[in-house]
C-alpha cells in the first residue's frame, strides 16, 4: 500500500489519498468504497472531488455506517433538507 501524507490538521476538505491516510486503506480503496456507498458523499468542486473533514471524523466516530444510514442519521448536522 503506497504510503500518503496525512492531511494538515486545519484542512477543511480531502482528497482521496488524504482520506486513504486517515482510513490506513489505499487510495484505490477509498474510490472503491465510494462507488460502493461506504463513505460519506464527497463534495464536488468542479472537477475536484473533495470530502469533508469534520464529516469523515464524524463518521467514522458513528462506526462508519453505509451512505443510507449516515445520510439518516446525520441530516441535521451535515446535509441540507
């Protein structure tokens, strides 16, 4: 698994191999997780695909439950209506 720099601590959005480094998975993982609805949605940014931080940590903080059951959950605190 190739190694990836951990995300500076004030970065608001990731990328996928910073989210690879918070998870110690691959950053080809994170993608396949992704596609899977495994992690939270990602944030687009025209092309960019980013996601956010304090979401991620939140998430995984929740036992990292699929997208479905995230999205349910954390409605009031991440998405809008």
């Amino acid at each position: 698994m190739p190694h990836h720099p951990p995300a500076r601590p004030d970065k608001l959005a990731l990328t996928a191999s910073e989210v690879a480094s918070l998870l110690g998975v691959s950053r080809a993982h994170v993608w396949r997780l992704n596609a899977a609805r495994k992690l939270p949605e990602p944030i687009r940014l025209g092309r960019a695909v980013r996601w956010s931080r304090s979401e991620i940590e939140s998430w995984l903080a929740a036992g990292a439950p699929d997208r479905r059951d995230w999205h349910d959950r954390s409605a009031p605190l991440f998405h809008q209506a």
